[in-house]
C-alpha cells in the first residue's frame, strides 16, 4: 500500500501484520471492528498544518452516539507506535484488562481524516 505513515509501517510491521494483507479499509460505522481488534486512522487534532496525525487504537466499544451532542464516537485505547506488541500481546492486554487507564480514549468520528482501516488477524495457515 505504501500509503501509511512511517510509525504505522513500522507498528505493522512489528506485530507482523503485512501491509498487502492484513489490512483492510472499513467503513465508519459500528461495524469497522469488534471489540478487542486493532483499527487506525489519521484523526484531525486541530486546525492548521500538521494537525493530522495517524492513532492507533484497540476498540473497546463499537461506534455509539454521544445523546448530548449527537457525534458518532469510536472508543478504545491508544497503542503507541513504538511498543513492543504482537496481535496476540495486544488481545492479552486487553483480556487481562492490563492497558493503562491514562491511554483510554474516546475518538469523534467526524474528525477521522479519510478512511479508516483494521488489522485483520490472519489465521497461521494464511501466513505461511
């Protein structure tokens, strides 16, 4: 794909996930991920240059509708770029309910730039 910025490249490629393969664009809805999968996007942080940056986020709810002001939100946990992760130390975090409580974050959906996309897991047979 080669679109993806150089902290999403190397986040991919530390879990093991093949930018041709393991990922897919979904859409903004509440059926992007189930709870406990890995989805990224670039979110707009404010307003001028560089205010686009790309988070990665393990859901822990599917999109909801905040009653007060009507936004569609996406709610999970920021996974820094730079950790040492696999899918499967990913999902024991979370199992384990071990992901700090400071990273928790609740994501607007109108403020996601472009597309949003989810890191398939991919069965051991299909990386062979």
């Amino acid at each position: 794909m080669g679109q993806f910025s150089k902290g999403i490249q190397n986040f991919l490629a530390q879990v093991g996930a093949d930018e041709n393969r393991s990922v897919s664009k979904v859409p903004k809805s509440d059926s992007c991920a189930k709870v406990g999968e890995v989805v990224f996007f670039r979110y707009k942080l404010g307003t001028g240059k560089g205010s686009r940056s790309f988070r990665i986020v393990l859901m822990t709810e599917p999109i909801t509708r905040d009653a007060k002001t009507g936004n569609k939100l996406l709610t999970g946990f920021k996974v820094p770029e730079d950790g040492e992760y696999t899918p499967d130390s990913l999902e024991t975090l979370y199992n384990n309910k071990e992901l700090p409580e400071p990273e928790f974050r609740t994501y607007i959906m109108s403020n996601i730039f472009g597309s949003l996309y989810k890191v398939v897991k991919l069965d051991s047979k299909d990386q062979e």
